[in-house]
C-alpha cells in the first residue's frame, strides 16, 4: 500500500484518521505530516470515496507538493494528474489545471497558496473544482486563518462545506492565543466546538487582561511594593 515506509507514529495517526469526515494532524515539524496526509487520500482514493486532493498551503510550500512530496509518497498504482494555482497562470499550467476536468479515472492533486483564497480568480477556480469532484481537502500550516476577520479565512470556512473529507496539519496551532484554535477547528467541523461564532467563544472562554497592569502587579508583588496613595 505504501510507496515508502511510514514509522510507527505515522502509522498510528492513519489508525486514528481512517474513514473520519474531518481531523487535525498536530504534529511537529518534521514528524511527517505530508505522508500520512497523502497516504490517507490514496486509501481513501482506493475505496472509491474521493477522487481530488486540494492543498491550501502557504506560498511556496503548495508547490513543493507537487514537486516533492507527490513523486515521493503517493503510491505508484494512484494515477493522478497534478495543478497548481498561480494568479498569473502560463499556458502550461492553465492546461494543467484544465486537465484535471478530464473525465478519465484518476486522482486530481490541486494546490493554491493561501493568499490566493481571498481574491476573485482563485476562488472561483477552486470552488469549480470542489463542486466537480468528491475532495479531500487539507489546510496546511492551519493556524494561517486564525484571523477570523481575514477574507481566506471567511471563504475557507464556506469552502469547507464541499469537501467530502477536510484535514488540518500545523505543529503550532496557537501562535498568539488560544483563541486561534476557533476558525481551524470551524473548517473542520462547527460541531467540534459547537459554538455558533468567534465572538460567542471569546466571551465564554477568554478573559481580556491589560497586559501593562498585570506586569505592574507583578513588581509590585515580586518588591513588596505599594501604589501611591
């Protein structure tokens, strides 16, 4: 089944992540992430349960998808046909994304960097897509729409709804507060938290400090020292 051979903590995130609709790969760097993602969509490609793989990633690192990790993970019996989104698309690679409407039998490998998502042209291109074909959609380096005033991360979560099966892969799910974590477990699935927006989670769960008077009590607390009368 595999084209290279997967370690044992590899080989338990595919126990854990077979058949679920949505799941998160928290992961450190280094650790494998893009194997057990793409070893989970051929498993699910083999099944007959999904025939196109798209890759939302930061810039650069969706290409190095296609150039790098596909050759290297996806098994040999997959055939695939491989595009990747660019916002000025050359003739050759506007004929790649065109062949993956092909109606031949085959896994469709699409990747766009993230940016990409909040403009007009490359929704659209994805969003045809997603409505063609049965997805397995992966958000990589997830915590890049933790904003979630942010255009991509508004039209991801409403992306979301067409993917078949949606997965999330970051080693770093927080990177400023843990209020991070609500719009990329929202792209997987709104029940996981089960709170109907960012604002009604923020008030449940966070408590706003000011940050200068809460450095201030601590001297103060450290010294011994009073406030001024």
């Amino acid at each position: 089944m595999f084209k290279t051979r997967p370690f044992a903590h590899q080989l338990e995130a595919l126990r854990l992540m077979d058949g679920k609709k949505a799941y998160a790969l928290l992961m450190e760097q280094g650790t494998g992430k893009t194997k057990c993602l793409i070893d989970d969509a051929a498993r699910l490609y083999g099944k007959g349960q999904v025939n196109a793989l798209v890759v939302i990633a930061p810039n650069g690192v969706h290409r190095n998808w296609i150039i790098n990790e596909i050759p290297t993970h996806l098994p040999d019996w997959v055939e695939h046909r491989c595009a990747w989104w660019a916002s000025t698309m050359k003739v050759a690679e506007k004929k790649a994304y065109d062949d993956l409407f092909k109606p031949d039998q085959f896994l469709r490998v699409f990747t766009m960097n993230i940016e990409a998502v909040a403009t007009k042209k490359g929704l659209e291109a994805l969003t045809k897509l997603m409505r063609t074909f049965n997805t397995y959609m992966v958000l990589d380096e997830s915590s890049k729409i933790k904003n979630h005033q942010a255009v991509r991360t508004k039209n991801l979560l409403k992306l979301s709804n067409l993917a078949k099966y949606r997965r999330i892969a970051t080693g770093t799910p927080v990177t400023q507060s843990p209020l991070d974590v609500y719009t990329q477990f929202a792209f997987l699935d709104e029940e996981i938290i089960n709170i109907p927006s960012y604002f009604v989670f923020k008030a449940r769960y966070a408590e706003l400090v000011d940050e200068n008077s809460h450095i201030m009590r601590h001297i103060m607390q450290r010294t011994g020292a009073r406030r001024a009368p």
